[in-house]
C-alpha cells in the first residue's frame, strides 16, 4: 500500500472544558492543564503537519477556548497553510473573542448542540445558561462573516427533537448540519443505558431527515450519522486507521484515532519527541492496525474489508476486549446479535447520566460480548 498524506490533524488543545456531557469523547482519564503543549510546540507541530500534506486543522478539545492562547495558536495555524476549522461548545465566546479569532485567521467554527430544549440542553451539557451563551455564540460567528457547522449528538433523550434542530440549524445561519447518533466508547460506554435510542425512535428520526434534505438542498447539507449498533455494516471509522487521521492530545501524544488511548498495549510517541512525519510513516501505534493484513475473520476475506477496514477498532477493543476483531456492529460478525440484544436491552434503561469529572481511573471496564 502506497501510504497517502493525512488529510487532517485534530489537535486536541486541552481535556478541559466547562460542559460535561454525558457521551463525552475524551479520555476517562484526562490531561491535567499543566501537561499541555505550548503555543510554541503546536506552532511546531503545524509547520509539520503543513509538510507532510495537511491541509486542514480542527483545533479541538475539550473545550479549546478555554486557551487564553487561542487566537495565536489560530494564527500559527494559518502561517503553516492550514485551513482552520474551531470546533466549540460556543459557551465561552463573547463579541471580542470572535473578532481576534477571525482577525487570527480562523476559517470556520464547528459549534456543539446538545438539545434545543434549553432545560434539556443544560441538563446533557451540565451547565446552566449554556444555552442561550451557545446561540448568542452564533450570531457572534456569523455576524464576523465566519461559516457555521452544527454539531448535534443525537441520543434517546433529544432523538424526537430532531425536526426542531433541523430549524435550529436553518435559524443560525449554518450552511451543515451534522446529526450524529452517539459513538459508544469513552463516557458515551459508561451512560449507554441512558443514551441508547430504541429502533423505532431511530427510525422516526431518520424519516424526519430524509424529507429534510430534499426541501432544503441549496439551503442547508445534512451530513447523518446513523447509530453504529443498528446499522447492517460499520462505518470505516476515522477513514481507515492510520490513513487520513492524525490526532495530537493535549499532552502532544499522536494518535490514529482520538480514542485510540482505550485499546492496551499500543505504543503512542509525542510530537515533542519525533517529527509528526515520523510518527505516521513509522509510529507503531499507527502500524497497528493499518491496511487489512492483521484482520481476522470475517473481515479478512470480506469484499469490503477496504471499504470499512473492519469498522472502528475502538469499539471492537471496547465490547470484544480484542482490537483485532470485526466490529460487533458490523452484521457479519458472530457477536452482532448479542449486540443488538444489549442495545434493545440499554434503550429501557434509566436516563440518569453519570457526567465527566477528572478522575485517576476509569469507572468501568467494557467487555460484555468478550469469551466468558
Ligand atoms: Fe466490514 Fe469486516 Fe463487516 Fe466485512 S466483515 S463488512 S470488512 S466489518
Ligand atoms: Fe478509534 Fe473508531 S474511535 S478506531
């Protein structure tokens, strides 16, 4: 395989953040802020990221506002050539901010949404006010000319408003709009039971979206998506390991994946240490699981093993405590109907959330369909 450049770099500026939603992506385990890279290391690190063939950067988090840095990590950024792209709850931006942060060079903001019902949101998000702060973050944006995406993680407890983000997504003035169903791994593992969308709901939702897309076309893109447990194949999560992806966390650990911390044994170098060149040509966390020659079956003599590379690796690590096996979302794996036994299983259950908090160790360990 002729390895390609990546596409992106997600910088991971820091684990801190004011929300504490419930289906979280970060770590269980966070950086603490004093291990986070500087604003001349990130600098660093995007001239090499530029070198190697990236073109674009999505400053990320937590919540990366919360770098009183921002707007010259933004403009190192763009001076290494790289399109910008913030992706923010919004709660923490005010009319002066946005304007350095456009005046730095920002070319788009990716804002988060956790509901439209404003009691709702601030119940996922776990902050009061975060919700007006988030649409007065909007029209900050896109007063400052800036193009909007909205971001809204779908689960049981918002699903039925889906029509209602639609016209939220038209009322801010975003040109996309992602409805993503909740990914299960990191927090979204532990709160499962109380995220889990039944079919049915699933099904409703999709329909609302499918008649959106049409009318609104020209208007608004709707990228969906589906829920991972219910879909018949997975999808080729982050394009393929270790081949359009690079992610850096706040420490300046490199990683194929932003989850890939969850699957032992795997060895992360740091961009303080090597060239990010390096580290994706050689990293052998990104050797892992690259290509399809470590693949078991079924996916190794699928015909679509280069198509969704076995789905996520995460997930498969998370439920099968193995990294190498299909994913269990995937149809044709022996486990996909245990599966969805625990989905239909979770979707009943309790909607208390346990929120996000720095901790030393992790609240659960994740196997339910490993060999007993
Ligand atoms: Fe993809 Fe593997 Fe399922 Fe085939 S068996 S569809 S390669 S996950
Ligand atoms: Fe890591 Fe899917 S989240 S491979």
């Amino acid at each position: 395989m002729t390895l390609q450049p990546p596409i992106g770099l997600l910088a991971e500026l820091t684990h801190r953040c004011p929300l504490r939603c419930p289906y979280c992506s970060n770590p269980l385990e966070l950086t603490r802020a004093e291990r986070e890279l500087d604003t001349a290391s990130w600098g660093r690190v995007f001239r090499e990221a530029a070198e190697l063939g990236i073109l674009q950067v999505h400053l990320s988090g937590g919540e990366p506002t919360l770098r009183p840095d921002l707007e010259e990590i933004v403009a190192r950024a763009r001076a290494a050539g790289l399109y910008v792209n913030l992706i923010t709850a919004g709660v923490l931006l005010n009319v002066e901010r946005v304007a350095r942060l456009k005046e730095a060079g920002l070319d788009h903001v990716q804002l988060s949404l956790q509901d439209v019902d404003p009691a709702s949101a601030e119940r996922i998000g776990g902050m009061k006010g975060a919700h007006a702060k988030k649409l007065d973050a909007a029209r900050l944006i896109r007063e400052v000319g800036l193009p909007i995406t909205l971001n809204a993680v779908m689960h049981r407890q918002n699903l039925d408003r889906v029509a209602e983000v639609v016209e939220t997504a038209l009322a801010i003035g975003a040109h996309r709009l992602e409805i993503a169903h909740t990914q299960y791994y990191g927090w979204a593992l532990v709160n499962r039971r109380a995220l889990m969308p039944p079919r049915e709901q699933v099904a409703r939702a999709r329909a609302v979206v499918d008649e959106a897309r049409p009318r609104l076309k020209g208007r608004l893109v709707i990228d969906y998506v589906a829920p991972d447990y219910y879909a018949r194949y997975p999808k080729p999560c982050v394009g393929g390991w270790g081949r359009s992806v690079i992610t850096v966390g706040p420490d300046g650990k490199a990683m194929p994946c932003h989850a890939a911390h969850t699957i032992p044994g795997l060895v992360f170098d740091n961009v303080a240490e090597r060239p990010l060149a390096w580290i994706w040509r050689n990293g052998p966390a990104f050797e892992a699981f690259r290509g399809t020659d470590w693949m078991q079956e079924p996916c190794r003599s699928c015909e679509r093993r280069e198509i969704d590379f076995g789905g996520c690796r995460c997930q498969a690590m998370a439920l099968t405590s193995d990294p190498t096996a299909t994913d269990p979302a995937c149809s044709l794996s022996p486990l996909h109907d245990r599966l969805l036994a625990l989905a239909d299983a979770d979707s009943l259950g309790d909607p208390d959330f346990t929120y996000r908090r720095f901790m030393t160790r992790p609240p659960v360990a994740s196997d339910e369909l490993s060999p007993s």
